[in-house]
C-alpha cells in the first residue's frame, strides 16, 4: 500500500447551469481541483486469477476494473508507429477482449476500436499522464460514439438495443509504469452524485478526416484559456470528492501486462434497464506515488479505446 494526493474536481468551482470544460490536447480546463490524501492498495496479486466470474480483479463486472498478464507482440518502435499500433497492436487488443470478456457466457456480437492515446511523461510529449479523477465517457457520450463509429445507422440502432461497454485498454510501454502509476477506484465505493459531465474540447481540423487518433500537437500557452479552435466532441465525468472512494493499482506494473478500465456499461446497475451489481464504469487517474525511486524513467503508456457488443 502507498499513500498520495489525487486532484479531484473541486465542487466549489462549479456553477450551476453552466457546462464545465476540458481540452484533451493540453492539461487545461473551465475548473478548479480539489487536492485529497488517499491510500492506494497495491492489487498485483489479481495478476495470477483467471477470469473468473466474481472475482474482484478479474472480473471486469464486480468493480469495473480488471488487470491480466498478456505479453504482447508489438515492440516500443512499434508504438511510434501510428499505422502500426492500428492493425498490429489493435488486433492484439481485440483478441484480449474476446478471451477475457466472455467468461461470463455472453458471446460478442462485434468489437469496435475507435481510439488511442500514447502518454509520455515528457515535457516535450502531446499527451501527458493525466493527474485527475474521471471517468472517460459518460452514457450520452457512449452513445454518440456508438452512433459516430458504426455505420449504416439501422446497425446501430440494433446494436444499442442489447448489452454494449466501452471499454479503456492500459498498458506501458517500454518499462514499467513506477513513474506515475494508474490509480482505479472501485465502482462500490462510489455514489451517483459523485460525477459532473464535462465537455471535452478537441482542436477543429480542416483536413476533412473525422478521425481523431494519432494527430495530437501541443499548443502555445499564450492560447490555453481561448476557445476559440475547439469544437465539443465528447463528454467525460469529472468526479467529486468522496471520503468512501477505495483507490487501487498496480505496483510497477509492466508492459506485460494489461488493465481494463470499463467507461460504461448499459448494463451498469444505476442505469435503467441496468442489472443488479454491474459495474457501470471506474474513475482512474495517474498519480505521483513517494515510493517510486530517484531517476525512475518517466512513464510510457498507450491507452485504446473499444466498443465491445454483445449478442
């Protein structure tokens, strides 16, 4: 176990009838934080379950978060590579999902991976670490990328009729994750009224491609407060405050190994038409554990984002 601080979003600068704010392509946003001390409970020992069917850790369902060995056959160069971490690395990932997802005897219909972020804990990286509880979809968001990925619409709407997640595959790369560690936080310990939707802001681009992965640049600090550039494409929950919340991860966690982060779930138990003791999603963050060693590399981790859809 370890101990640090997690910035959540600070309930006080929040006003009423007006939509909060983030950019995706720099650490930026409409509101304040809210610094909070909470322990982290090392869960490495989940790495040695199988998929079992209500085992905390292994079972995607119980708290929303699952972690698995699975080494993978795409190198470190690999991952600099766009058009390979797209057929290379993704078919890898679609693969994970089938085995570990089906435990529970519900065969998938289809998988749809849509998205990817690679992070760098670089000062000079487009995407860094993000050191903030949320969650990366909420339900209205999960069904607008539902509606934007999969084509011709009468598909879609089947699809949205049975059970569908989206799911975040975590994994580092290179080295181990010691440097800026992904926390989870169990899906149980946490209430309704602890989640604010936010709007995502991404930069509006002219090259008449829809699709968002791989195109991050930085952008000038003299622009950050504008939002003049940016466009809505997406809805995260920001999340509040919770002296209940149960934070967890795993300790030096290595590029052999893999964590599913479910971002929503319409079978998630607060939602209608939901089942009894689902997990609907897991707030997750990075954070700074005190335990990690001086001159540790800093972190390198990719992040894929899937549709998964059931029969």
């Amino acid at each position: 176990m370890t101990s640090s601080t997690f910035r959540y979003l600070d309930p006080a600068s929040i006003t009423a009838g007006v939509a909060p704010w983030a950019k995706v392509d720099v650490d930026h946003t409409s509101y304040s934080r809210k610094t909070v001390t909470k322990d982290v409970t090392n869960f490495s020992d989940c790495l040695d379950i199988h998929s079992k069917v209500g085992s905390f850790g292994a079972d995607i369902d119980v708290a929303g978060f699952a972690v698995y060995r699975s080494p993978s056959a795409t190198t470190p160069e690999d991952f600099e590579d766009d058009k390979t971490v797209r057929t290379k690395y993704y078919a890898e990932v679609e693969a994970l999902l089938r085995e570990r997802l089906q435990h529970s005897g519900q065969k998938i219909k289809r998988i749809e991976i849509f998205d990817h972020t690679i992070r760098k804990h670089d000062p000079g990286a487009a995407r860094q670490p993000v050191q903030q509880v949320h969650v990366d979809q909420t339900p209205k968001a999960a069904e607008a990328r539902v509606r934007r990925h999969v084509t011709p619409k009468e598909e879609a709407d089947a699809l949205l009729q049975k059970r569908y997640q989206l799911i975040n595959v975590w994994r580092p790369i290179r080295h181990p994750a010691t440097d800026f560690p992904l926390a989870v936080i169990d899906y149980r310990t946490t209430a309704p009224e602890d989640f604010v939707a936010v709007s995502l802001l991404y930069p509006k681009r002219d090259d008449g491609d829809d699709d968002d992965r791989g195109k991050e640049v930085r952008p000038s600090q003299e622009t950050l407060d504008s939002l003049e550039g940016y466009e809505v494409k997406g809805e995260t929950y920001g999340v509040l405050p919770n002296e209940s919340h149960k934070l967890y991860y795993i300790k030096d966690m290595t590029p052999g190994e893999a964590m599913f982060i479910k971002c929503f779930d319409s079978w998630g138990d607060r939602l209608p038409g939901g089942k009894k003791g689902v997990a609907g999603l897991t707030p997750h963050t990075a954070f700074v554990d005190p335990q990690t060693p001086e001159g540790t590399p800093g972190r390198e981790s990719i992040e894929v984002r899937c549709l998964v859809f059931y029969e």
